[in-house]
C-alpha cells in the first residue's frame, strides 16, 4: 500500500488524488472539462474506489450528489475535485463523502469513496478530476500523461 508522504513545504504543491492513469484534459469526454473552461488541471483514470485530498486546506462547498468539493488551500490555491463525468445526476450513496463544507482537510485524507460496481452498472468511467479555479501560475509540471501514478505523487507546482 502507498503511504502519503505529507507536503512538509509551503510550496504550493498539487497531488494526485488516485491511484491510476494521469490523463490530459483535452481527451475528456467532457467538453466543458476538455476545453479547460474551468481551469486548467489533470485528471486520473482510476484503478480503485478511493479519492484523497490533493492539497491542505478547508473544504469550501460539497455538492448534493458528493461528486464534486472545493477547497481553497491554505497557500491559496483553490481547486475542484471533480468525480466522474455526468455524476450531478447520480442518486445520494453512489459517492460517499467523508468531508462535509467547513471542515479542515491534509493532503492525503480520505476525501470519498465511489461504488465502481454501481459506476460499472450506470457505465460511468471511474475518473477524477482536478481543476485549478484560481489563476496560479504553475513552476513545476511533473505531468507525464498517460503514465501511471499513485496517489500523493506530485503533479504540479505553483510559483509563490
């Protein structure tokens, strides 16, 4: 099992937040997502049901169906995970959250846990997504899409 190896810098560092495929945004099925309209990002193919939190920070809003959360980092990154595509119209239970709007967060929490029998059964791919929401220049680029990587491996770096 991967131990989180927790960011012991201030540096503004963005991990993955799955084990599986680092993928660009631009093979997205989704358009809204490929053509970055939320911000520019990565996101993992996954290979297991668990989502960690990328960065330290708080949780600023979780959505109804726990598919999506904010969370603006106490260096001031503010970013999106995103689950899955088309998961707004997921029934509650399909995700479940361990974090709910308020709440403190470390890189490398439990932030929830999707049922990949219930994502098979609806043939919705196993994915997440991460969005940078605010305009932060990134300094260090570690992607290497296409390669497999675990979760709490650096993909970005921000300037100070």
């Amino acid at each position: 099992m991967f131990k989180f190896l927790k960011n012991k810098s201030n540096k503004k560092k963005i991990l993955a937040p799955s084990e599986g495929y680092l993928m660009d945004l631009k093979s997205s099925k989704d358009e809204l997502f490929s053509q970055k309209t939320l911000g520019d990002g990565f996101y993992i193919k996954m290979s297991d049901d668990k989502v960690y939190s990328p960065i330290n920070g708080v949780v600023v809003s979780v959505f109804p169906t726990n598919h999506a959360f904010c969370i603006k980092g106490h260096n001031g990154e503010e970013i999106m995970v995103h689950i899955g595509v088309d998961t707004n119209l997921l029934n509650n239970g399909v995700i479940e959250s361990k974090f709910k709007k308020g709440d403190e967060i470390s890189e490398g929490d439990l932030l929830a846990e999707i049922n990949l029998e219930e994502f098979k059964r609806l043939r919705i791919d196993a994915e997440v997504y991460v969005f940078i929401l605010n305009d932060l220049e990134i300094d260090k680029d570690y992607r290497n899409y296409k390669s497999y990587v675990y979760d709490g491996d650096c993909i970005l770096e921000m300037k100070e």
